[in-house]
C-alpha cells in the first residue's frame, strides 16, 4: 500500500480550505507556498485512513475507491504497525472522527467489510484529522512549523504513531508535525550525555519515529536489557516516555522517566536544545513526566541499556466466569504488595482470563517461593501457573506480550487510576474496582509501577510522585461503532467516569497515568502531576511565551472553549 493516498495539494487549495477552518487566520497562498518551500516539499494532505473505501467525499463530492487498497486497510484495520505508518489513522479511531457532529471516515470494526460503513450515501469526512502535515525531517521543519502557526495562528499539533487515548495528536483544522520517519537508532557503548562529566554508560538513542518492536530486537542482538512497553507500535520518544513510560521491568528497573538520559528537542521559541542534567536541567524535569505535545518537539532521546539479565516467568489461566473473576482478583489483590516487593511485574487480563508477570532479580528457585502466591491463586478458581525461565526479557515481550497487545482500530475510551500500597486492605476499594473492571468492555490490571526501585532521582523527574508508592495501574475501557449517535457516545463517557467514582473517593490523591486517562477526569491536574505542576507551568510558559503548542488537559491548557476542541463531547 502506498504510504499515503495524497502527496501534496496545491497552496491555492489549501489556502481555500484554512480560510474557511481557521477564521481568524492570516493565511495566504503565498504562505503556503512558501511553508512548503521551506520543508523541501514535506507539506502533505492529511487524507483519513480508510478514504480508499468510500466513493463519498464530504459534501457529496465523488471520490474513485482504490479496491487494492481498500481490501489491505479492512484486513489490517486492528494491525498496530501499520496503521502507525499512515498519517490519517490513529490506532484509537474516535480522534479520526468529530464525535459531536458525526464527521467521520471510519470502517465498522466490528466486520470491516460491512459495507453500511462505507457505500452511499456514507461519505469520508476529515473528522479531526489534521487536514495538512509537515513529514518531519530536520529541526528546521519544526522551527518552520512554528514560525507559520505563530503567523497564521493555524493550530499546531505533534504526531507520531497515533497511538493516543485523549487525541492530543488530532484535532480539526489543524496543521500536524509527523514525526514517524526520524528513524535514528544506535546503541553506544561509552555514552555520555552532552555537556556532562560522568562515567559512560551504554545506551540506546533513538529516533522520535523509532518504535519500541525495532528497540526490542535491538537489544536481543546486543545482549542488553531495555524497559520499554508493552506495544511494539508505540514511539520510543515520544508520549511515553514524557507521560512516565511504564514497563513489566519497571518494578524492579525504574519507569521511563527514570532511565531517559537525554533528549533533543526543539522547543516553541524555535531553538533546537539538548536537554540532560548538566544543560538545560528545567526542561529535563518537564520531559520526564509533565507529557508529550506540550514542551516542544522532541526529535531523539537516549535511554540506559542495562546488561542482559534472565527473567523469570509466570503464566497463569482460568476460566473466564464472573465468580472466578471475582474471586481470583480479590486473592491477587492479597498479595500484590509481597509481589510488588520482589520486583514482580506484569499484567492481569480479566477479559483473556490470564495474566503474566515477570521478574529480572530473582532465580528460577527464588520466584517460584515469591509466587507462590499466585499458585495459591489460580487454584482457587481451578486454574493453573506455569513458571518459566526466559533468556532475555525481549524474549519475554516476544513470547507473553507482543502477541496480546491492546485493541486497536476501534473507538474507545479508558480510566484508570494508580492503587497505593496501603489501600490493598480496603476491601470496599477492592470490590469497586473488580465491579468497575467487569461491567466494562475490556479492563487491565498493570503490575508496573516502580514499587521495588529506589535508584531514582528524588526530584529530577516531574510524575505524579503517587507513582513510586502505586503497586497496581488499574484500568477500564468502553468501545462503541461507527454507526453511534452523540447521545450514546456522551453517556458511555459518563458510565466510565461514574463507575470509577469510588475507586477515586477511596484513593485521594492516588493519581492517574497521564497516557492512559478519562479524557474527563476529575481533578485532573491533581491527579496527572500532583504537587509538581506548578512547576511544570512555569517551564510551559517560559519556553513557550506565546502558547503555540496546546493539547487536551496538557500543562498550560487553555480550556475546552478553544475551537480546535469543538469535536470533544460536553458531558456536563
């Protein structure tokens, strides 16, 4: 399939549409012309994903299907990679849409060749795609970016593998910085962050396009350990790592934030930094964990590459009755502490009727007396544990995780909430949490918070300081289909945050994974950053004084009455 449908459209094309998107822009042919100029040609139209299907433009206008192409995106349309490699498709697929006035380019997910999705009179509409993106490829493309945004006042927003739960990277008339293709990837032996004088380390720098399956096999071909995550299409630089970046290594080895060495960015005020301990120290904190689209465009970050270590292994499986699950999560909940303690980490799939965890500090003799536990467990409810020994934990992620990743290709929204060590004795926490979990449409138990890690810079990053206390990320999600009214959307918006409303009145303070959200969460500045975000705005507004950069409840938000916001729901 061609890597995009549409290469670049005329600037006198362009200039029609933004004047009629962006009403209080100056935009003029001529900007236009000369933006793309100045990208060496990069200025693309931001086509949506499954246009090839339709026949329909908005507005009736007749468009020619591309059967070839139709046929792979309907096959592949719950593929991670490949929609990370197309600009119009986001892995979460209601930020392809405008979901308060039904514009939209969507497929049925649940049989994508229902043709009811995509024959008239169904037409592809931009939804909130960015209608036009820079395919970033120097800094001089995003300092390019933001001279025109500044100008025009066209809204500016970062994309990297669409992979966004809150649709920070989306959003009507806006111009997009794609930065998939920075394909950086080297492992450095003797690395030393620039400017510092210290001990060098090995490391892995990577690209902001880089994702974490090319990380992954990296670090089996050089016989190191990486935390990564538990997606292969996710960026290695981007959200991820500046929401926190979580890890079944991330018990025993730290969290994204607590690993990251370097970044080089290039920040609104147009100056391309390195960004480390020993420069530019204020912008280092706010990329570990204040969040991604907010700060400026991250281009590469280096990472530590630990020595290759053994994992231990647990698999455990049941069957799937709503006693079962009752019962098995309530006996989990006894010994998430103990677990936690020893460095366990991994994941607990109510919906799979599994879980999984792993740990790179204790032997084959020593894990099997730590979980037992977890034996104990699974028997109760007839199930049973398998213990293995893996080599490497990319052959853990290979063999448990990349084969189970998270649902792609559909709608759907999520909550979660970080659960502290001494709230495991609330049973009334505990049972709200299972009921939240089982009455949704998929939910997860996340055992990768950095419970057992110590080694960490006690004010150097900016998360959530709930994190380090948190042994459990719980969360919980909902889907709908192409074919759902707003009434029906809004109300399974206002399910979710309700049925989570205990889970957070018995956890105050507890916190929230900033990548993983209610995009209505209460009290969310609270919740994302806690006590760290003043700070954090006083870094926004010194690198970004002219507030060119602004995404969905990131730091610095200006509120949901911004218009590039018109196609989030009200719930109130």
């Amino acid at each position: 399939m061609e890597r995009e449908m549409v290469a670049f459209v005329s600037p006198f094309t362009l200039f029609g549409i933004f004047t009629n998107l962006v009403t209080a822009s100056t935009v003029t042919s001529a900007d236009w012309t000369a933006l793309n100029q100045t990208v060496g040609g990069r200025l693309h139209a931001g086509v949506p994903f499954s246009q090839p299907c339709f026949s329909r433009l908005a507005g009736g206008a007749s468009n020619t299907p591309n059967a070839t192409q139709c046929a792979e995106i309907q096959s592949r349309n719950e593929d991670h990679l490949f929609r990370s490699e197309h600009f119009g498709a986001y892995e979460i697929t209601q930020w392809e849409t405008c979901q308060t006035n039904g514009d939209e380019c969507l497929l049925d997910w649940m049989n994508p060749l229902n043709s009811a999705a995509f024959a008239p009179p169904q037409q592809c509409r931009q939804g909130s795609v960015p209608n036009f993106y820079i395919d970033v490829d120097s800094v001089n493309d995003v300092v390019a970016a933001y001279a025109f945004t500044r100008k025009t006042k066209v809204p500016l927003v970062i994309k990297n593998s669409g992979h966004d739960y809150i649709g920070r990277s989306a959003g009507p008339g806006t111009l997009a910085l794609w930065t998939h293709n920075l394909n950086k990837l080297v492992l450095d032996r003797n690395f030393v962050p620039d400017g510092c004088s210290m001990n060098p380390t090995t490391a892995i720098t990577a690209g902001a396009g880089q994702q974490f399956r090319a990380v992954y096999d990296l670090a089996r071909e050089n016989n190191v350990t990486v935390v990564a995550g538990a997606d292969p299409s996710v960026g290695v630089s981007g959200g991820w790592v500046m929401g926190g970046g979580h890890s079944a290594m991330s018990p025993a080895m730290g969290l994204g934030v607590d690993r990251v060495l370097q970044f080089k960015i290039v920040t609104p005020d147009g100056k391309y930094r390195t960004v480390n301990q020993c420069q530019n120290q204020d912008l280092f904190f706010a990329l570990r964990g204040g969040g991604g689209g907010t700060f400026g465009v991250v281009l590469e970050s280096s990472f530590v590459a630990s020595p290759q270590v053994t994992v231990q292994a647990v698999l455990g499986l049941y069957e799937g009755t709503q006693a079962n699950h009752v019962t098995l999560l309530k006996a989990l909940a006894k010994s998430a502490v103990q677990l936690a303690t020893d460095g366990w980490g991994g994941y607990i799939t109510p919906p799979a009727s599994s879980a999984v965890w792993a740990n790179p500090v204790l032997n084959a003799e020593d894990a099997q007396k730590s979980a037992a536990a977890l034996v104990t467990a699974f028997q109760s409810v007839g199930g049973n544990v398998t213990f293995f020994t893996m080599d490497s934990y990319s052959d853990f992620f290979d063999t448990f995780i990349a084969p189970n990743t998270d649902q792609v290709g559909r709608p759907q929204v999520m909550a979660s909430r970080l659960l502290p060590s001494d709230k495991f004795t609330d049973d009334t926490l505990i049972e709200a949490m299972i009921n939240g979990m089982l009455a949704s449409d998929f939910s997860q138990i996340l055992a990768v918070t950095p419970f057992s890690f110590k080694n960490f810079d006690k004010d150097g990053t900016s998360i959530n300081p709930a994190w380090r206390n948190a042994v459990w990320h719980s969360l919980l999600s909902f889907n709908w289909n192409f074919d759902s009214t707003l009434q029906q959307r809004v109300a399974t918006y206002k399910k979710l945050t309700n049925l989570w409303s205990t889970v957070r009145a018995r956890t105050p303070g507890a916190g929230v994974y900033f990548n993983e959200a209610d995009v209505y969460e209460p009290d969310y500045i609270r919740a994302f950053w806690g006590p760290n975000y003043p700070k954090l705005l006083a870094i926004k507004q010194k690198y970004d004084t002219d507030h060119i950069l602004d995404c969905w409840r990131c730091v610095g938000w200006k509120g949901a009455k911004d218009d590039r916001y018109k196609c989030y729901p009200s719930t109130s």
